[in-house]
C-alpha cells in the first residue's frame, strides 16, 4: 500500500508534470504568438512611420508647390497690370491718333481739290519758266534779224538754251522734298 502510495504519487506527480509540460507547450504557443503579434506591431508601427515619413515629404512638397503658386500669381498680377496700363496707354495713343487724323484728313481733302491744282499751276507756269521762254524767244529773234548784224546773237542764243535747259524752279524743289 505504501508502495501504492508511493506509484500513485508518482503517477500524480508525471500527471502533474505532463499538465505542467502542456501548460509550457501552451505558454510557449502563447509567447510565439505574442511574439508574432509583436512583430506584426512593430512591422504595422513601422509601415506607419514610414507612411508618416512619406505624408511629411507630401507635405512639404505641398507647401513648395503652394509657395510656388502664391509666387506665379503674384508674377501673373504683375503682368497683369503691366497689361492693363499698356492697354491704358494704347487706348490714350488711339484716341490721341484718332484726334490728329481728322485734321489730316481736312488737309489732305484740300489738298485733293486746291493743292495739286496749285502744284501743277506752279510746276507749269512758273514766273521763272515765262521770263526764261520769253528771253529765249528773243534771242531768236535777234539771231535772225539783220538789225543785228555783227552781234554775236548765236552766242546769246546758244546762252539762252543752255539757261532754259539747266532752269531750276523752287517749285519743283519743294515737290521733290516732299516725295
């Protein structure tokens, strides 16, 4: 019977053990899985950070562009303004230009129906032409008249041609100018 108590005992004792065995077996599948867990934390916190990191970078990338953007409008308000006052300044030149057209267009109607009329006139009977046509013919004249015999009135003549031919009228000086 002792012997009995004694195997008996021992068989409670390996029962205990084996319980004790499992709840190692347990408790070393209960740290595997807290270690699984615990990587599977450290893996999610460090995706997390790097997600952090990458929003950080994303950001700042945004505050660069928006920097860059509030630069470009204040570039673009800039060149907006340039435009506006040079519109400014070109509606003042078109309205200064339009005001000095109308008086061109006075001068040039009369010149249409009195200048060129007066041009031409000048260009045809100028005094210079009539006094220079007028000595010509009377050089003429003279060259073939006996009355003058043994004056030169060849010379006179040849003197006359040659100041018909190389006449110069201001008229046509002024015109010349003005093309």
């Amino acid at each position: 019977m002792g012997l009995r108590n004694i195997i008996n005992n021992l068989k409670a004792e390996v029962e205990r053990l084996k319980k004790q065995d499992a709840d190692i077996e347990k408790l070393k599948e209960e740290k595997a899985e807290a270690e699984a867990v615990r990587d599977e934390a450290r893996s999610h916190r460090e995706r997390s950070e790097q997600k952090k990191e990458q929003l950080k970078a994303k950001v700042e990338s945004v505050k660069t562009d928006l920097q860059l953007e509030r630069v470009e409008r204040a570039e673009t308000s800039c060149r907006l303004s340039e435009t506006e006052e040079k519109l400014e300044s070109s509606e003042t030149g078109q309205v200064t230009a339009e005001s000095q057209i109308e008086p061109l267009k006075s001068d040039m109607l009369w010149l249409k129906e009195h200048g060129i009329i007066s041009i031409a006139d000048s260009v045809l009977n100028p005094e210079e032409l009539d006094k220079t046509v007028a000595h010509l013919l009377v050089a003429a004249r003279n060259d073939g008249r006996s009355a003058t015999h043994g004056a030169d009135t060849e010379a006179a003549l040849a003197a006359a041609k040659i100041q018909f031919n190389t006449l110069q009228l201001p008229v046509m000086d002024l015109v010349t100018v003005t093309l």
